[in-house]
C-alpha cells in the first residue's frame, strides 16, 4: 500500500477491483465502513464515503458498495482506461498536480508511436520490445549543466528531459496519453469488460469529482489485479488514474494493495522474489563485471535538474552495505566488496521457471519452504509431473501439503515416482517470534505463543544448520567457487540457531567505525563503514531498540495520534523511517500547504523551516526542503524524474497500460483483434527447443471452452494450511463451484450435484453451488457466463480424509494455464478458460454420479433410499425377520404385539416405501420400517463411491446431504480446545449419517432469529442435553454437547432423555423426528 489500513477512513471514494475486502480482509474492512459513515465524506456535499465494487461476483462486498458493476475478469486496464479518457475529455485532472508533480510535461522521442496493438520496437521472434524509441528526448546543455552543478549523482546516468508545461507539444506524455485512452470510450469499455454503459458513465462521473483539491479517491485492490499476464499493467492503469486525479500521496488516496496474508509484504521486501535483492535493489546481470557498471544499468536515470533522484544516488550505498553485511571482512574496496559473489542470472529464474527447468530435466532437487507448489500452480498436472521429475525434493512446513505428498496423491502411483521426498518439520508462526509487515507497510513484532512440538524446528535454524554443513564439505574436500559460501558471515550467538531479534537487528545494518545500529538509511555509505541488510528497514532496530514492538495506539488516541489522520507514530514501524504515507511531499500544493486542510500529509512549518506531519517523504528541513526555494526537490524523491510516471520505460510490454485479452479469452480483443493477447507473456516452452508450440497447444478455444471463471479465496480458509484445522474444515467443508442460475438451468445443474469443470490442461470434480451472486454478461455482442471457484482444497487434509476418494480432483490450479506476466513472471491465475483470482475458460459438465456404473446410486436429492429401486423388498427379505425375532424376544408387549400384527396383515415393502418417501406412519410401523431400512442406508451411503456431503444443502431446514432424511438429534463435537465447542453436526433419521449445520438455526424449517429458538435444559440430572425448540414451526430435536461430556453417545443417550421429551410436549413442541421408541 502507498498508505496504509486505517488511512482508508479518510477517503471520499473507494475504487475496489480485484479484490473481496469484507471476506478476505475483514479486520480491515472495518475502515471501508467508517469512511461510509463519516458525513464529512463522500462526493459533492458528503454525506458518506461512497464504495463501487467491480467484480464479477456479487459478495459481502458488493452488498455494502454503492455500487456494484459486473466486469468480466482481467479487462480492468479497459475500465480504468475509460475512466482515464472520461477525465482528460472533460478536463477534470487535477491540473496544478498534473502540470508539476508527474511527467506529463515530459517530450517523449518522435521515433515513439503505437498501433495495431503494438508499440514501437518489437521483436516479434523473441517476443519482447526494445524500448528505445519509449525515452525521453535529452536536451544535452542542460544534461551538461546538471553534471556540472555538482549534484552528488552516487554513479547513476544523468539525462534532462525537454519538457512543454503547456501540455500542448503533440510529443509531450499528456498529449500522447490522451491519443491513447481516446479509444477507450464507454461503448469500447462496455464491449470488452460487460459493463453497461449507463452504469460506467455513473461511476466516472463520481471519479471524476476526486480531481478536486478538496477531494480525494483511493483504489484498492488484490491478487484479482495481479495474477494475470497483464499484471503490472492492470495496476498502472489504477496509478494513472490516481496521479492524473492528484491523488498519489495525499491522505485518503494512494493505490493500496490487500496482501494475501500477513507477510506477504514482508516477504517481497526482504526478495523472495528472484529478480531482486532485499529493498527492491536489482539482481546483477550478466556483463556487469563491477559495481559501477551495475549502478549505472540498474539506478535510475536522473531527468530534470530539480529530481533528487534519492534512490539512484544512493544506489551504491545501499548495495555496499548489503555486501558488506553479508560478506564482513572479506567484502572490501579491493574486491569490489565481493560483488563478484552476487548471482547474475542470465535467464529468468522465477518459480514456474523452477518447475519447466525440472521437466526439462536441468534440475535434481528443489527445497520448498512455506509454499506448496502443487496446490499453487498453476497447472497443478504439470507442477506434479515436474516434481516427479527431481532426483530429490526437501519439503519445510509445519503439516503435510499436496508437495510433500504428491508421490502418493489419488490415481499416481508411488513406483512410478522416482524423487525422494524429504519431509522436514517446521514450526508455524504461533510457535516462534519476530515481525510481520502488513499490507500498509507497518512492520509488527509479535511473540512466540507457543513452544515447537515434537522434533519440529524453526525455518531458520533448519536453514542455518545445512548452511553449515554445507560450508564444512567445501572445507574439507573443495569444490567449485566456495567462495561466495566460505566469507558468508552469520555473527551470532549460535551460527546453527540464530535468534530472529538477531537477524532483524542485522538487518537494521550497523556503524562498523562506532559498533552502534544504523538509525537512517541516509547515513548509508559506499565505502564499506556500513551494513544493512535491507536499506528500507534501516532505523527499525536501532540503538534506542526494537521499534518494531511499539504499542502506542488508541489507549490514548490524543497523545498517540497527534495528526488525528490515524498516523499513529509510534504503533509499530513502517518502512520506509516510519512514513506512513509514501511521496507524502505531493500531498501538499506548490507552497507547502496542505490541498485540503482537513486532511494534512505533511505541512511546510514556515516558522520553524521545517515539514511537519507524517514523517516527510522529502528532506525535512534545509535549502532543498523549502517549497519557495528555487533548489527545491521535486516532490517524487525516489524517481529520476522526481515526478509521478504517467509515462513509464519501466514496463516491458507498454509505457502507457495497453488492454490485452488473457491469453484465454471468449472475444477478439476489440482494440486490436490481431494483436488480441500481450505481445510479451512470458510463455514456458515446456521443452529443449525452446519453441513455444508445446505450452500454446494447452491454451483452449472459447469454441471448445464457453465459460470463464475465476479463483477466490473464503473468510473460512487460509489458503491451504486450515484444510488441517477440523473446526474451519467443519465450516466449509466441501469444495465448490458457483454456477450462475441460469447457467445451471439450461445444464439441469442443481445445488448439492457432483460436477466436472475441465480446462484444456485438467479437471475438477466438485460440488455445484447454483448462485445469483454470478450472471450472465455480454461481452463484444456475446452472451458469456462466469463461474467461480475457491482455491482452498486439495487431496491432503481434514475433508480429503473424509472424502472416500480421498481429495482427487479438488485443485482448483489444475485448470490454470502455465504462463507468465511480461514484467514479474506472476502466473495467469485469474483469466483463463479456467479459475481462480484471475479469469479462465472451462467447459462445465452435466451433473454425473463420476463413479462406475456397478456402484451403487449417489443418495443426493432422491428422497430416502437414493436411486436404490431395490431397497424395500431387499430389507424386508433379508433384515426384517432379524428385526421381527429380536423385538418379539426383548421388546416391550406394547411393541412386540404391534409388530406381530403388521407382520401378519400389512403389505411391509409398500410399508418401507412409504416411509422412504417421507410419508407419516404410525409409532409401530415407523419402528419397524426404520429399523429394517436405516442399516441399509447407512451401509450405503458409506459405501458410495461418490463422496458424501459433510454438509446441509439449504433447503430450508436440515434434511440430511446424503439420503434426505430427517435429522433425529443434534450434538456438539470436540474441538481440541478446551473452552471452544465444536461444529453442530445433525444425525439423520434415517441413514444416521452425520453433517455440519448452523448452530442458531432451526433443523426443520430454517428459523435464525434467535429470540424465535428456546432452549430448554435440566443441567443437574443432563449437563450435556439440551432441547432446541423453535416457536415457528413448533418442533424441536435433542442437541448433545460432547464437550461437556466426552463419553456420551448421542445416539444412546438421547433414548435415556424422555423426561426432556415429555418436556418439549408440555411447551406444545413435537420432535422433528421420532427415535426407534417412539420418542
């Protein structure tokens, strides 16, 4: 996030794409709704914050937005795109920001030009552009002037760029921007993304209020924005929108990304990813054989004489100091502070690129620490056939994954798998200490709650421990190049067990010539007096202490929130020096004041020569720092602009965001139907010849695949790990698919049938859940349903346990393409003839039982007895007479003469039938017909191939999932946890089958109210009962806490409860089902 969680409150408009905040995010939501409810809010006159949800499903989201715009998956550059033209056509930019704080000014080489599709420059056989023709022009007396002022440059290239601050010179960012986004208007943004155009024109009118000063938008999106081919370009298109609306840096704007979960941030920051070092440094590349060559190619490129160019100047620093902290004493000025020990990569290295080397066979072994690849994906098949392909795979994680079992997974073989797999017990985040980062940046250190169980340990020390057997084989017998491995340095109390208050210090960085922790990255220096080992995290841990464990927040919201913008300094810390608002200096007009005064950034302190506010984003005091001082900077620090980029050479497949189609797509694209997908994609070619026609061949056709779906994630799940927690798997058990109404209707699809989903490179079979909440759009003239599916289950876990065919064909990723983002490499997981959070085509099976014809009929929503025609006479042949003689033999006269009578003179199969239907019988002929029927169908449903529901189908009440039958009691399971109970579980009537329902809803005709539900208890004779009633439909059953008694057998103590029984009948309540005794 450029701002952060609680700074959404600020806001007068919330854009919300790709993302689903009140279910995945809803701690976070809370400030979404404080925003609507701020009458100081809101467009025009206030009133309220105002919310528009796009997405192409209605959610808990949606239900609060104000509005709700269907869009189909993966079109929002086309969205954002008319929103764009809406503004620049209408003249409602913010023009001051616009003219001084971006590059709109900026002339840009005549040689630059787009069309068809295509920008300038590209090599269709290698499918990437040159981007030459992107720059800027130079004006070389200025670049020679700006050299020689002696400005520190810190060794990054210099190159003032002409500028028109008229924005009128046809080469000029502006006027090319608005060439391109002319396109997008409402008729083209309806066409590609299903928008009506009334709608659109509804919500660009409210954006196009939020170029005001007074005014301001945020956007907020997650992974339904970034996993896609055009990932990086879907979110620039949010960003342009926002500079051109002077919205970047103010409070209540910016563009906020929701991080998947709690370190996701954390994790990019410090380079999980391949193509970076800690603090987005780049890694080196090939030719750049010392560091000035690297700073050169990888700093930024400083453009106008007033840039600052924070980042490019300190590049060197920041490198040195990462060096030095890593290598010690063998990093020295001689040696280039061992750069030469850096990887320099040739190739793309990303992690789909790990699984095609391995099916390649350029891979032995692979270790997987806190990830699972064959449920990530995507293209689950492929990931599996690629880890079958290692020599050895080492996998870290707390609990068993679907890639630490893979070789064993439903339908493979375990011969056939020749990898050895190392499962390595770690400990979960609740057994350890340390920090987590948030979405907005702020770094929280949490404590360990609870110590490692059994012989897990943590990722660190497992780490460390092979680090250092590692480093004692290249001592004794050699090898080649140790040294990058023999002058690592690990400076800790124990090498083999470093503690994370150690490694969060080192990263801090420390003054070698003073021994104290760094407190700024500005005091970062090149010639190896400092470490850090991440420069943006450099005054987290310094020698005042671990700011990171600061508690400061709304005990004392006057003392701890002194802005009262929801700063609160001295909660946690955020990178970068605890700013809370990133290029902050743009929230404040060319004087230093804020735009709106209502909701300051940061203010220039004339009295005091310095900025006030949140920690500034500029230097704070100085001649540089004075907004009337002709030396000023510019308000954009880190770029070499020192402008926001409405234009950017930083993109590899466009400078301005371009619509592509995914690369499975329903439609042409209708801007450019010959160049329809991003002409850079980065495509896998699966194989040596380094053609692509083996991974295209996997990619469908809207002809053979007609739906298009999308990935989501559930408030119930987090991700894959919770399929291992029995009260979240209790609450969504089963995996799904949402089918529109209408689709489901014309495919004869009911909620609770079996379904297959397949793309081109694999299938699920799963559960239907027919829905509203997805609908038909029409897209290009073309009718075009959505579908959508959770990604949370696979084949390892509390509900694949259960299910008897063990989880097979529940990855959701098994349908996603193999194919990445031109810029990060990040998988298409949300637009494909396929699903999840990006979009996909998948072609939608007829309901099918999915198990052989011999096997016995599935019981799902075909009354008591399932398709079983045979079942009446088959237990009134074989089980009754067994029935007959142990009732006769130890039943009470009452009931052994009753059943003596319809022995002789009823027709007993027209009796099972009768019962099987639901009809009302008398005590006796129910006894009877139950006991012979319920062993039958309890068998049955427990051998059915078919999976049986663990959970209620929605009818109104509760009839069981399995055979229809009614529920006879209720019981609380254990939980694990001593104070918490377990789900409610109903047991039918019937089959005895058990299945999670709501606790606070009636069994039998759905009632929630709870003032509608008595409970009635004699807790002194039946701790563990309790009657359910309901007052609206006038039944009840018997609920059985296990918790409170873990010996109880529901079953056998609900015969022993009659006195509750003949409770409930004295409060007018009849029992939804009656037990063997007539009770």
């Amino acid at each position: 996030m450029t701002n952060h969680w609680r700074d959404i409150k600020n806001t007068d408009l919330i854009l919300i794409n790709g993302a689903n905040p009140a279910e995945a995010h809803p701690v976070g939501f809370q400030w979404f709704v404080q925003a609507k409810n701020d009458p100081k809010r809101g467009p025009g006159s206030g009133g309220g914050a105002k919310m528009v949800h796009a997405d192409p499903r209605f959610t808990r989201t949606s239900a609060l937005a104000d509005i709700y715009t269907r869009i189909r998956v993966g079109t929002d550059v086309a969205y954002f795109g008319g929103l764009i033209n809406y503004v620049l056509q209408n003249n409602l930019f913010h023009d001051t920001y616009v003219k001084n704080y971006t590059n709109a000014s900026f002339l840009v080489k005549k040689e630059y030009g787009f069309k068809d599709g295509l920008f300038t420059g590209y090599d269709a056989a290698n499918r990437k552009y040159d981007i030459t023709s992107w720059g800027y022009q130079t004006d070389d007396a200025a670049t020679a002037a700006s050299i020689a002022s002696g400005i520190p440059t810190g060794g990054a290239p210099v190159g003032i760029a002409k500028r028109d601050m008229t924005l009128q010179d046809p080469q000029s960012v502006f006027q090319l921007m608005k060439q391109h986004y002319s396109r997008y208007t409402p008729e083209m943004v309806s066409r590609i993304t299903g928008i009506p155009q009334d709608q659109f024109t509804r919500i660009a009118q409210l954006v196009g209020e939020m170029g005001k000063p007074d005014k301001v938008m945020t956007i907020v999106y997650a992974v339904g924005l970034t996993q896609h081919t055009t990932g990086g370009e879907l979110i620039r298109a949010g960003a342009v929108l926002q500079l051109l609306l002077g919205n970047i840096g103010r409070p209540g704007g910016g563009m906020n990304a929701e991080r998947g979960h709690a370190n996701i941030q954390g994790n990019t920051d410090h380079a999980i990813s391949w193509e970076i070092l800690p603090g987005y440094l780049r890694i080196p590349a090939p030719g750049q054989l010392n560091l000035d060559a690297y700073v050169k190619a990888s700093a930024a490129k400083r453009s106008d004489p007033r840039s600052w160019n924070f980042f490019g100047i300190n590049y060197k620093n920041f490198m040195v100091s990462l060096l030095k902290g890593w290598y010690g004493d063998a990093a020295t000025k001689k040696n280039e502070f061992a750069f030469d020990f850096i990887p320099k990569p040739a190739k793309n290295a990303s992690w789909m690129t790990i699984y095609d080397q391995a099916l390649k066979g350029k891979m032995e072994g692979l270790i997987l620490s806190g990830m699972t690849a064959t449920s990530i994906g995507p293209d689950s098949n492929r990931v599996m056939e690629a880890l079958g392909n290692l020599k050895w795979l080492v996998v870290m994680d707390p609990l068993p994954t679907t890639s630490s079992e893979f070789w064993h997974a439903p339908g493979v073989n375990p011969s056939s798998v020749k990898t050895e797999v190392f499962m390595v017990p770690t400990t979960h985040w609740i057994e350890k200490d340390g920090s987590f980062v948030n979405s907005g940046r702020w770094s929280q250190w949490k404590d360990q709650v609870l110590p490692p169980e059994g012989n897990a340990r943590h990722d660190h020390w497992v780490l460390a421990d092979l680090f250092s057997r590692v480093k004692k084989l290249y001592q004794q017998q050699g090898g080649k190049f140790p040294d990058p491995i023999m002058a690592l340095t690990l400076k800790y109390k124990d090498a083999t067990k470093p503690q994370l208050d150690e490694i969060a210090q080192e990263i801090n960085g420390f003054d070698l010539t003073t021994g104290k922790r760094m407190a700024t990255f500005a005091a970062l220096k090149s010639d190896g007096s400092t470490t850090a080992g991440d420069w943006i995290y450099t005054g987290s841990y310094p020698d005042s202490g671990n700011l990171m464990q600061r508690r400061n927040g709304i005990q004392d919201p006057t003392k701890n929130d002194p802005t009262g913008m929801g700063f609160y300094p001295t909660w946690a810390w955020s990178w970068p020096l605890n700013r809370r608002v990133l290029y902050n200096r743009a929230s404040a007009d060319l004087d230093g004041n804020p735009w709106d005064t209502t909701r300051p950034g940061i203010k220039w302190d004339a009295a005091q020569s310095k900025w006030v506010g949140d920690v500034p984003d500029y230097p704070p005091t100085g001649p540089t720092s004075d907004p009337k001082s002709p030396k000023a900077w510019l308000p954009f620090i880190m770029n070499g602009e020192g402008v926001g980029r409405l234009f950017s050479t930083s993109m590899v497949d466009g400078p301005l965001p371009e619509h592509y189609e995914p690369m499975e797509s329903p439609i042409k694209n209708p801007l450019h139907p010959a160049q329809s997908e991003d002409p850079v994609a980065f495509l896998y070619t699966g194989e040596t010849s380094g053609k692509y026609g083996k991974v295209t061949d996997t990619f469908g056709t809207a002809a053979d695949y007609p739906y298009v779906a999308t990935s989501y994630r559930l408030t119930e799940h987090e991700h894959y790990v919770t399929q291992h927690v029995p009260l979240l798997a209790g609450l969504q058990p089963s995996p799904f698919v949402e089918i529109p109404q209408e689709l489901a209707d014309q495919k004869g699809i009911k909620s609770g049938d079996r379904v297959r989903v397949r793309s081109k490179r694999g299938k699920i079979e799963v559960l239907a859940l027919v829905t509203k909440r997805l609908a038909a759009t029409t897209i290009d003239g073309k009718k075009v349903f959505q579908v959508g599916i959770p990604i949370h289950w696979g084949f390892v876990g509390v509900s694949a346990d259960a299910d008897p065919r063990k989880g097979a064909n529940w990855l959701a990723n098994a349908l996603t393409p193999f194919v990445g983002d031109a810029n990060a490499f990040t998988p298409e997981f949300k637009a494909l003839l396929d699903p999840q959070e990006d979009a996909f085509h998948a072609a939608l099976s007829s309901p099918s039982p999915l198990v052989a014809p011999s096997a016995p009929s599935p019981l799902v929503g075909e009354g008591r007895g399932g398709g079983s025609t045979d079942l009446p006479a088959f237990a009134v042949q074989r089980v009754l007479p067994g029935i007959i003689d142990a009732t006769i033999e130890a039943g009470p006269p009452v009931l052994r003469d009753g059943v003596i009578a319809l022995f002789a003179s009823a027709d007993l199969e027209e009796l099972m039938r009768r019962w099987l239907a639901g009809e009302a019988l008398a005590p006796v002929e129910t006894y009877l017909a139950r006991a012979c029927a319920s062993p039958l169908l309890e068998a049955l449903t427990q051998s059915n191939q078919s999976p049986a529901p663990l959970v209620g189908d929605g009818r109104g009440g509760g009839l069981c999932p399995s055979c229809g039958g009614l529920p006879q009691l209720s019981y609380h399971a254990l939980s694990g946890e001593p104070l918490v109970s377990g789900p409610r579980y109903l047991v039918c009537s019937s089959c005895s089958q058990s299945w999670i329902f709501s606790r606070m809803t009636c069994a039998s005709c759905g009632e929630s109210d709870g003032t509608r539900l008595p409970i009635y208890q004699e807790s002194e004779r039946f701790p563990h009962a309790r009657v359910d009633g309901c007052a609206t439909c006038q039944r009840y059953l018997l609920t059985f806490d296990l918790r409170r008694d873990s010996r109880a057998v529901p079953i056998v103590d609900e015969l022993a409860c009659l006195p509750l029984d003949l409770y409930a009948r004295d409060q007018g309540l009849t029992k939804i089902a009656p037990n063997l005794m007539g009770n």
